[in-house]
C-alpha cells in the first residue's frame, strides 16, 4: 500500500505548552459542553479536559490502525467478558506525559486537578483479577506496539456499589454511564446481527442456523495508549440493539407481550456484568452475553481480515485470539460455524484454521467455578453449535484412540467448557508457575498427556505505570531521582536501587514516601469512616474479592487473637497496627457475607476499645475498587496473601504490593511462590502448609478439631465469638461459623493459624528494627521487575501469539 505522508504527520505537538493546553480546555469547555468558565462545575471541567487530552490519544491511535494496515501486521484479538479498567484521565495524561502541563492549565482555571480526576466514575467493567489482568494486558500491549484489540460488552451497569448496613454487605447498582464517558466513540456502522435458538434447516444439502430471536451488537471504542503515546489500540465494546423495535404483526394479532420480545432482548443483554466469580450457575442470559461477545468479534475479524485478503486459509497467520477463561470458548464452534456455514470451507480445515488461531488461559482450578453447561440449555440457545460441539469431540475422540472414555467434552449430558477451549486451541496456560503446573497435574492430565507441550505457563503482571508510576508519586519520583527515568518501560532496572538500600540517606526518602501515603489514606479514613489511625501504625492490608479461599476470615480470628494479647498487657512494647479489609462478595454468596459482617463486627468493638487505643484498629471502607486499591496500596506496609496453597492461580494484587515497596505475609500459593524466589526468604513472610501438604491434610476429617485443641489462642478466639463478644445484641448470631471452623474447614483457617500468628509476630519484630524494615520494603521494589505485565505480554507475543512489535 502506498503510504501517505501528510498522513502520518502528527498535527498535534505532544510537547504542549499549558497554553495550548488551556486553549483547548476552554475551546471544548465552551463548545462541548456549552458551559463558560464563569459557572462550570467539577464536572464540566473534567469533560473539558477529557475531551482535550483525548484530542491528543486520537493522533497516535489513527497513526497505530494505519500502519498496522499498511505494514499488515499480525492483530492480537484479547476475548474477555470482563475489562476492570477504572479511571481513565489521569492514566491517559501520564502516558502522554501531559500531567505537569494539564496541572498547570487547570491551576490557571482555579481548578485542582485532583478534584477533577477523582469526579471520574470507575469504569468497573470486571469483578477483580481477571477482568483487572485484561485492563493490564490493553495497556501493555500500547506501550509495546503489539498491534491489538480488546474485545468485550459495554454493560450499562458494572459491578454493583457495596454499602454497609449494621455490618452487613448491600448491593445497590451501578450507573458508570449516567454521566457523558468522555472516552468512547460510538460506531453505529460496526454492527452485526447475533443469533439465538431456533433451528437448524437443510438447503441445498447444506446445514444452516435459522435463529428464532436476533440482536444487534454495536460497537464502542475506546482508545487504549500505551506509556509516552508512541502506540494505542482499541478496546472495542459492543452494545445491544434490537433487530426489530416492534414486531407490528404480533401486535396486530393482539399478543403484546411477545411483540416487544426483540426490545427486551436487547435491553437485557448488555445490562449488567454477572457479579459471580466464584461459581458458574447456568443461567441462559450469561450464556446468551458469551455468545453475543465472541460472534460479535468474531464476525469482526473476519471481516477486518477479507478487506485486505481473500484466503482465509491464512487467517492465523494474520491473527491471533485470546479467550480469557472459558467465558468466551464458544469462539472455537462459532468460528468454525462461521468458516464452514457462512464461507464454504469444510469442517476439518475449519477446525485447523479455528485452533491455530485460538488460545486459552486458564484461572482457575476450583471445581465450583469451572463452566459446564447443560446440552438442554446450550442445545436449545445455540442449535448448530451444539452440533458443531458434538462433531468437535467425535473428532477428536478419532484422532486420539488413546482418549479414556471418561474424558470428553460432552460428558453426562453437559458441555465441559474447559475441554472445549483446550481442544479448540494451539496454545493452553496458566497464570503462575504453580497454577501451571497444577493445571497440567489436576485440572487436564489426560488432555496433557495427549498433547504434550500445548499447555505452558504465563506468569501474571501489572503496568507499572499505573500502579507505581501514576498510584505512587512520592515512590516513582524517589525512583527516578535515583536512577533516572526509563524504568517505566523497562522495570527490570529497579534493580539498579539495589545498592542504594544500603545507604541510610536512600532509606531515610523511602521512609518518607511512604509515609506521605500513609498520611493522606490516614486522612481520607479520618473523612471517610470517622476513625482516627496513626500514620506510625504498620498498615496490613487485605483487598480482593471475598471468598473463603482467600481467608479473610483467618485474617480477622488472627486480629483477635493480636487483640486478646493487647488486653493483656496494655503498657506491652507492641507495634501499632492497623487491619485494613477491602473487598466485595458476591451478592449470592452468604458464607462470605457472613465474614464481611464478622471483620465489620469485630472492628466496632476493637476500635471502641480504650484499652488498646491506637494499638489496633480494623478498617474496611466500604466498595473496594481499582481507585481504592490504588490509594490502599501505596500506603501499605504489609500485603496479605495468605489463600489456601493450591488455590489462588496467581494473585495480581501481590504484585503491586511488592512493587510498592510492601513486604508480603503469605503462603505459598499463585505467584507468591515468584515473589518469594525474587525478593528472597529474608525479605518475605512466609507460613502454612504447601499445596501437597494441603492435600494430605485433608485426608484426616479431624484435621481442623485437632488443630483447634492444639491451639490456646485459637480455643480463646472461638470462644470468645461464640460467646458473643462482638455481637452483643444477638450472641448467637456466628454459632454457624464457627461451628464450620471446628466441623467443616475446607480451607484449613485452623491448620495453619498458629503459623500465621507466629508469622505476625516476626512482622512486628522486624517492623521495630527500622532500618531493617526499610531495606526489606525497598528490596521488594527493587526486585518486582520480573512482574511487570509488559515481560507478560511478551512472553505472549512470542510464544502464543507469533506477532513482532510494529514499533
Ligand atoms: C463464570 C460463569 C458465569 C458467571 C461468572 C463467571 C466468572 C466470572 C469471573 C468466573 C470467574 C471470574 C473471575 C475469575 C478471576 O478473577 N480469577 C482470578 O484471575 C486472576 C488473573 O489471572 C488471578 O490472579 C487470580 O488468582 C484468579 O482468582
């Protein structure tokens, strides 16, 4: 293709003068919006200076698509049902290195551009980790010139607002779209008609899906720039639309209900993100938001692909897809539905082309979660893809004689989503190298013995330029004064602080900074909860979703049992401390509920204590999301990661712990098994049994009885809750829970709880030696390189995908 070169040349200068920058600002202030300056409000500040810096991402994004056209790169297609991107102006400012200049022009306006970035809503489009991954994963694809989409639903409501009520979680919705979303832009032309049940009919010999109800799915796009603007890719939302605003000869025959079918379709689909991400259900409209996010890219691709080629024979040499998790498995039959139906191509080479484009990354092994749906269900949603399934696994069950009968991907009459996405893929991975390895050992061992090598490992990551560069100022910028700026984009070089931990100066700064954090979140809980916490108190921070694997409720017994010691000897040499929680649980889920009310519970009684004072507070500020992580974190002394080993796949929350220069109390679960092997034993706090030793515990019934009579701090602890002690006025209310402690710990909270309050307590003799303290904080910075998502998304593009930078 011939290249244009007034095209390619930038007409906006990066290197803005506050001045132009104002000049902007007031020009969409003024005709934008419509407002003048003499009474604009927060809010139409912020749409001003929105729309101004995304004036400027709209350059390096039409340059990327043209030189991705015309070089005819390779496009990564990343499939997700959830991307937890959170706020996006001042992720967008710092990219293009406009935070100084628009700090300024907004100063001149009067405004604190503070006030403005904190009036953005949360794009909360995801539940936690993965949907937070694939936000990561959109960011570090830009900074690397990976030429990429992201695709996924554009649900009016994103994960719901969580409030307390007397202690208890309630859910209200959330409206992210009420106010305008400065980032988007509507592409009415990009449409495509999504099918669903009806049947299948033979014409002409040929098997076509004639679909009994119909929606559009239309696209929003929003571009995604990577660090100093030098790339940005697009993260392509699909809304629903109906077909048919009204069906007229329905009406007219006097059914009304059924005449408005089509508008209430589309009305439900995109309407909210499913807030379960612990265990699958079989709902038909989740099913139905699958299929609607896959053959909506799918049908994307295809026709991106033929506007520049003819052969789709080549298609996997020109894209790759990623499906994140099972959610978007479907894509394996309705790309070959589509090659075969729709493009003429026979159903071998469909399945050829489909699995050398397809890849699969696993994140979970918990059975509760792993999907399968019913053939009923999926049979009468998708008609021809459940034939497609069927002609799938008969396939593969030929090429493979060696297939045990009970491996399959219809089994007991459901489809295994798992198997589906494996065999349909080239590629199969996992999120950490334990996780990996489990997923090999536990999760598909037949399926890997048939094809060695397909499943690999992909050590999770962050940006750091949002969780260190932009969340941490004081920290980034004591990071840059020391070694110079680049190692944003190159995080491998913060292991050039190392032998600055060494110099008390360095430490005395590091010190500082964080405790200029510790300040302002001690500021904010001030405003926000009521409670007074001492910034010298050691900050132990716990945030992620609620679940019992998670063992939160470890967490709070082990409180107690700190709390209970306090009390004994008040005039003690202990270490202040505050317990921070953060967190959702799922709206369905009343054993996690239970557990948020019992933290919520216990910290009325131990922040009301006068006998302990400021030696312990429990904190959990309610509707934990990626804007409170990012003020949590950088504030943080101690991270909390101490999941039942073998069941957090990886944890991404650990990583930006470290990264943020808080040491880790954990256990050897996930990518905590990573951090442990970079930052050193020395610098982690390690406890509890292994993922075997797990295993085998289990296999005793009295595992938990005995640990508990092994225990005098946990007797006490038990104890005291069923006594009532932290619900006064109902002192039966935690009889159930802790009746599961003794009778029913899955989990194993008692087995390792002696070593977690023995693990505490060498927190806090390290913590009072402050100059080692100090070294371990910053040698958990220092050694966090290896967990930037960029090394991630190259390990993708070289081993899954096959696809060069375009830089
Ligand atoms: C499935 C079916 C129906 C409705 C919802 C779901 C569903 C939705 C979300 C199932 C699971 C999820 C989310 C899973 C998740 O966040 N897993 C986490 O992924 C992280 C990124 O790899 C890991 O770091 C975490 O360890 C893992 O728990």
């Amino acid at each position: 293709m011939e290249r244009n070169a007034l095209l390619d040349k930038p007409v906006t200068d990066l290197s803005l003068t506050p001045n132009v920058l104002k000049a902007d600002i007031l020009r969409h202030l003024t005709f934008t919006i419509g407002k003048d300056a003499a009474n604009a409000s927060v809010y139409d500040w912020r749409m001003a200076l929105s729309f101004a810096i995304r004036d400027r991402i709209v350059e390096p994004w039409f340059a990327s698509t043209r030189r991705t056209w015309a070089e005819d790169h390779k496009r990564v297609y990343y499939l997700s049902m959830e991307f937890l991107i959170g706020r996006i102006l001042e992720d967008a400012t710092i990219n293009l290195g406009l935070q100084d200049v628009a700090a300024a022009a907004m100063a001149e306006f009067g405004q604190d551009i503070q006030d403005l970035i904190e009036d953005e809503p949360d794009a909360a489009l995801g539940n936690g980790g993965l949907g937070r991954l694939a936000a990561c994963f959109m960011e570090s694809m830009a900074t690397l010139g990976c030429p990429a989409y992201g695709y996924g639903i554009r649900y009016e409501h994103g994960l719901f607002r969580q409030r307390f009520e007397g202690g208890r979680q309630v859910e209200t919705p959330e409206d992210w779209l009420k106010q305008t979303h400065p980032w988007e832009f509507a592409r009415p032309e990009a449409a495509y008609t999504i099918g669903f049940k009806g049947q299948i009919e033979t014409r002409a010999g040929a098997e076509v899906w004639v679909p009994s109800e119909t929606v559009i799915a239309e696209a929003h796009d929003t571009p995604v720039v990577g660090w100093q603007g030098k790339w940005a890719n697009t993260l392509r939302l699909w809304s629903a639309k109906p077909t048919t605003q009204f069906d007229l000869e329905r009406f007219n025959r006097g059914d009304y209900t059924a005449a408005a079918e089509p508008e209430t379709l589309a009305r439900t689909l995109a309407r909210v993100l499913y807030p379960d991400d612990t265990t699958y259900q079989g709902k038909e409209l989740r099913l139905k938001q699958e299929f609607f996010l896959t053959s909506a890219a799918l049908q994307d691709i295809i026709r991106r692909f033929l506007t520049s080629h003819s052969d789709l024979k080549l298609l996997p040499k020109h894209v790759a897809i990623q499906m994140n998790d099972t959610h978007p498995a479907i894509a394996g039959p309705e790309l070959i539905r589509l090659l075969t139906d729709d493009h003429g191509i026979g159903f071998d080479e469909a399945l050829t082309i489909a699995r050398a484009c397809l890849g699969y990354t696993n994140h979970t092994l918990l059975p509760e979660a792993l999907e399968r749906w019913a053939t009923f269900t999926f049979g009468n949603v998708l008609p021809r893809h459940m034939q497609i399934v069927e002609r799938i696994d008969s396939w593969h069950r030929r090429a493979y004689p060696n297939r045990p009968h009970y491996v399959g991907i219809v089994k007991h009459q459901e489809v295994r989503m798992g198997e589906l996405a494996f065999i349909m893929s080239h590629k199969v991975n996992g999120v950490s190298a334990l996780h990996s390895d489990l997923v090999k050992k536990s999760l598909f061992p037949e399926l890997h013995r048939l094809h060695p090598g397909r499943i690999i490992n992909q050590t999770n990551g962050v940006t750091p330029r949002r969780w260190l560069k932009m969340a941490n100022r004081p920290l980034a910028g004591l990071i840059t004064d020391t070694i110079g700026s680049g190692w944003e984009a190159d995080l491998d070089r913060l292991r050039e602080l190392e032998p600055h931990v060494e110099d008390a100066g360095f430490r005395k700064v590091f010190d500082a900074a964080k405790r200029e954090n510790k300040v302002e979140l001690a500021n904010w809980v001030k405003a926000e909860l009521g409670v007074s916490v001492s910034p010298d108190a050691l900050f132990d921070v716990q945030i992620k979703r609620i679940h019992e694997y998670k063992r939160q409720l470890l967490n709070i017994l082990e409180t107690i049992a700190h709390w209970h010691k306090v009390r004994s000897d008040p005039k003690g040499n202990w270490v202040p401390r505050v317990r921070i929680f953060g967190g959702k649980a799922a709206p369905g889920y009343a054993v996690a509920k239970e557990i948020i009310r019992l933290i919520n519970d216990v910290g009325q009684v131990i922040n009301n204590d006068p006998q302990t004072g400021d030696l312990l507070k429990v904190i959990y500020p309610a509707n934990y999301n990626v804007s409170m992580a990012e003020r949590l974190i950088p504030a943080s002394d101690l991270s909390e990661q101490i999941s039942t080993a073998g069941k957090e796949a990886s944890g991404t929350g650990n990583m930006k712990f470290m990264m943020n220069g808080a040491p880790t109390i954990g256990t050897l679960d996930g990518a905590n098994v990573e951090i442990l092997h970079e930052v050193g034993a020395d610098n982690f706090f390690l406890f509890g049994l292994t993922a075997d030793e797990v295993a085998l515990r289990r296999e005793d019934p009295d595992h938990s009885k005995k640990a508990i009579e092994a225990s005098q701090p946990l007797q006490d602890v038990l104890q005291m809750i069923a006594e009532g002690r932290f619900s006064p006025d109902e002192p039966d209310r935690y009889h159930g829970l802790v009746h599961r402690v003794w009778h029913h710990d899955y989990f194993l909270v008692a087995a390792d709880f002696d070593a977690y309050h023995a693990a505490q307590g060498e927190v806090d003799r390290a913590y009072r030696d402050r100059d080692r303290w100090l070294k371990m904080a910053a040698l958990n910075t220092a050694r966090s390189g290896f967990f930037s998502s960029d090394r991630t998304i190259r390990s993708y593009m070289s081993e899954i995908w096959s696809v060069k930078s375009a830089l």
